[in-house]
C-alpha cells in the first residue's frame, strides 16, 4: 500500500490540453465555491487545530487560510492586467515569506475568510463578464512563461480545493469533527 502524498491531496495540477465551455463553467464553479469550501473546512476548529500543520512540514491551517486569499488577489490582478494589457509582464511573489509574516502566522482566520468571500463575489462577476475569445488573452509569469486566463482559471480551479482539502484530510486524519 502506497502512503497518499499529503502535499497534493486532490493531485497536481495539470493544465487542460484543451478548454471548453463546460469546463470553463466547472472552473467558474469551483472558484465561486471556494469561499464557502474553506468555511466549512474550519468550522468549529479550536486555536490549537488551527496552529497544526496540515502535514509534516507544512504550513499550519491558519496559514493555509491566510494563504489563499494572498494568492488569489495576486490571481484577481494578473486576471485585470491581462485583459487590460497585452500580454504583460506579472511579478511572482514569495508565498512561504508570505505565509511567515505576523498575519498569516496570527491573524484571525475570519479576517481571511471575509476578504475571500468579498474577493471572489468580484473575481467571478468578472470572469462570469468574459467572452469566450477573452480566456484567450496571455499574460508573462517569469516562472512559468506565457500563459491565458483559461489556464489561469484552470489553476485557480485547483488551487481552491487543493488547499480545502489540505484542511478537510488533516481533519479526517485527526479524527476532528
């Protein structure tokens, strides 16, 4: 029996060969949800559950949460410089610095719950706006090259439930209710 890979709970991503309108839809759809996702994930949690590394290693379930709207700004701005830039040039972050600063070590997870559920209530009325040949405009990631807003919505798919389920397998691992 082969021991699950705690670092990628709902597997890595891989960018889809090809883009629909379904599964622009599904991506949509899993974005929207998001917010919701990650609540339920941390409902009920005491302070020290939320101060446990998800794996060995790993970020704790506060910084899991601090994480995620940090990342998806960051996703909501590349999305607006893309389709109001040709194809520019965004600047990366360091995510691991990120999540050691004071608030991602601290804060109240409901400061990053809120700023989500307002975040994605804009992210996807605008993605929701898009055309179809507009998930076709690119924008330059230094670490990954050029890239569409279809592969940034298939990211951010992922992203979201690859982080909910770093919180939800923790807690069936845990036995937390």
């Amino acid at each position: 029996m082969t021991t699950p890979d705690l670092r990628y709970p709902v597997g890595k991503f891989e960018a889809p060969a090809r883009f629909t309108a379904a599964l622009r839809a599904q991506c949509l759809g899993d974005i929207e949800r998001t917010p919701a996702a990650l609540r339920g994930a941390v409902a009920g949690l005491s302070p020290a559950q939320l101060d446990t590394p998800y794996r060995p290693g790993g970020w704790t379930v506060r910084q899991v949460v601090h994480h995620l709207p940090d990342s998806h700004m960051n996703a909501y701005v590349r999305v607006k410089l893309a389709l109001t830039e040709d194809e520019p040039t965004i600047k990366p972050y360091e995510q691991a610095r990120w999540a050691e600063l004071i608030d991602g070590r601290t804060a109240p997870p409901e400061v990053s719950l809120s700023l989500l559920d307002s975040l994605h209530a804009r992210w996807t009325m605008l993605l929701k706006s898009l055309a179809p040949e507009q998930f076709a405009r690119k924008f330059r990631h230094p670490e990954v090259g050029v890239v569409t807003l279809d592969w940034l919505l298939a990211m951010y798919s992922w992203h979201g439930r690859h982080h909910v389920a770093h919180i939800t397998a923790l807690r069936k691992r845990e036995g937390w209710r």
